[in-house]
C-alpha cells in the first residue's frame, strides 16, 4: 500500500511509519493539516491516516471535508484522542471511512487499513460478468450467451440464474431461492421454483452436451460444469 500519514505527535508518526514501513508499505508522512492537504491533493495514495486534531491552520475534518469537496475518494482512517461517540459520528459524516481511538494496537491499526484498501478495489472494479464454462452472463446488458449462442431469458429467468451462478457449486436451497429471486420471506406453497428451474433448463441445458443445473436430492439444486 502506498499510505500518507498526516499526524502532529511525532511519536505517534514514528510508531505508525515504522510498523507499515517493516510491513512492506511505502509510507509519506506530513506533520500539519496544511503539508498534509497539500500532498493529499497533489500525489495519489491507498489510503491516508488521518490525525483528527492537527495544527497548522487545517484541522483534520476541515482537511477532510476539503478533500472530499475536491472529489478525492481515498479512503481516510481518523486516528483521534476523542473517544465519544458525537466525536466519531462527526468524522465519519465528514467522509471518512473508519476511526480509530488512541490509544491503539498497530495490529488492528493494520487491519482496519488493509480492510478500507481491500473494500474500495472492490468498489472500483465492480463485477460485470459471471461465468461457468462456456455460460456467460453480461450483468450490464443483461445478456446471456452459452457456447457464444445467445440465449433469450425472461427477467426472472435471468435473475434466477445469475442468483445460481453466484453461488456456483454451491447448494442452493429452495428457501434461498425464494428469498434471493422472488423477494418472498414465507414459503407459498407453490411450484413457482420448479417451473422456473424447468424453463431455465430447457434453454440453458438442453440444446447443449451437457447439464449445468443439477437437482440435488432433497437439498435443493446446484450449477457447475
């Protein structure tokens, strides 16, 4: 991770840049709200460390709120002296993503940062297509494709398979299916599943060498090659 430490306790500052230093991060370090804004604004980062009280002109959630306003999505973790509850609802509203009171461990410090990194990759590259062999769904065109041949689906055709092809070799129970597809927390008693998996299977399974939908006995039903 590439991290930009803002903090005014140099004590503090040394700890922190040493321990993700030996970690293997690259670590850039400012001691006022004011340098700290600066570099933030100018060079990119993973993630920034955040001190909620700084000197220099700039407090941390003036800086904060500056840096969201600019559009800079970093991911910003409060380090602060300031346990009370008002404290940290008041950082998190100014845009940031998590907080931490000192005193801290550098384990869970560590942690919570590899987390927010972890989360906004994720964010930044949402899934837009699933695949299992040569089935392929488009979840932006809501497309369907098995072997490069089209395949035509009804909405919930296609919300029933993609629910399937989520949990790809995986039991799916008829409990999940009628919860995740059709929004129902009762069971109604009907074959509505039944006939659906029928329909998905006659235009997913059947024109082809082999069966991607299969029953599993008294369990529910599973989609793998």
């Amino acid at each position: 991770m590439r991290v930009l430490l803002i903090e005014d306790d140099q004590t503090v500052r040394n700890f922190v840049a040493k321990g993700l230093s030996e970690a293997g991060h690259l670590v850039e370090q400012a001691a006022d709200g004011k340098q700290g804004l600066t570099l933030a604004s100018q060079d990119k980062f993973d993630v920034i460390i955040l001190d909620r009280m700084l000197p220099g002109g700039v407090e941390g959630l003036h800086l904060l709120e500056t840096l969201r306003s600019e559009g800079n999505l970093t991911p910003v973790l409060l380090l602060s002296a300031l346990a009370d509850v008002d404290e940290k609802v008041a950082g998190l509203k100014a845009g940031g993503d998590d907080y931490v009171s000192k005193p801290f461990s550098f384990s869970e410090l560590q942690a919570r940062l590899e987390a927010l990194v972890r989360r906004n990759r994720n964010e930044a590259q949402p899934l837009t297509k699933l695949s299992v062999g040569d089935l392929e769904i488009d979840l932006l065109s809501r497309s369907v494709r098995r072997g490069g041949q089209k395949i035509d689906l009804q909405p919930r055709e296609f919300r029933l398979l993609e629910f399937l092809m989520r949990h790809t070799g995986q039991v799916v129970t008829r409990t999940m299916l009628l919860e995740g597809v059709w929004d129902y927390h009762f069971d109604p008693q009907t074959n509505v599943i039944d006939v659906h998996i029928s329909r998905l299977r006659q235009k997913i399974d059947k024109p082809f060498d082999h069966a991607l939908v299969h029953t599993i006995r008294n369990a529910g039903y599973m989609l793998q090659e």
